[in-house]
C-alpha cells in the first residue's frame, strides 16, 4: 500500500522510481501480487527499481559509524557559536 501511495500521491509523473531497500524477504514481486490484482501489481513492480543494500557493510551500518565519529568529534559537547563549527 505504501508503494503505492509513492507511485500515485508522491510522484504521479515519474516513469520510474529507484527505491533503496534493505535484503528483507518480504521486498519481492509475489508481495504485489498478495496486496493487488495482477494487472495492478505488474504496472507498480515495473515502475519501481529495487536497488537492495549489501548484507554486510549496509547503509545503516554505515551511517551508525558516522554518527559515532561525529558524536566523539562533536556531539558530545556544547558548541556554542556558529564560528566554532566553521573551525
């Protein structure tokens, strides 16, 4: 249903859409076919484009260790001025 509120509300025009998504089983064509009728659900499924995050070293992993480096270069004070973050 989401899917297809994107498609529909959020970018009627669009020819395609490129989705990142995580490795979870549920992301396949056969979820379509289960929520919609089938012409329905070939006209999404071919819309979209499924690009799946890797395993191991995924964005979220990822963006977890950024925000540890951030976090022990500057999160975990006070910055007091907008002069302070520009140095």
């Amino acid at each position: 249903m989401f899917i297809n509120e994107i498609a529909e509300k959020e970018y009627p025009e669009a020819k395609r859409i490129t989705l990142i998504m995580d490795n979870y089983n549920t992301h396949n064509a056969s979820s379509f076919y289960e929520t919609f009728k089938p012409k329905k659900a070939k006209k999404l499924w071919d819309r979209f484009e499924f690009v799946y995050t890797p395993k191991h070293g995924s964005w979220l992993n990822m963006a977890e260790i950024e925000l540890q480096v951030m976090n022990g270069q500057c999160l975990n004070r006070h910055i007091s001025t907008m002069q302070m973050v520009k140095e």
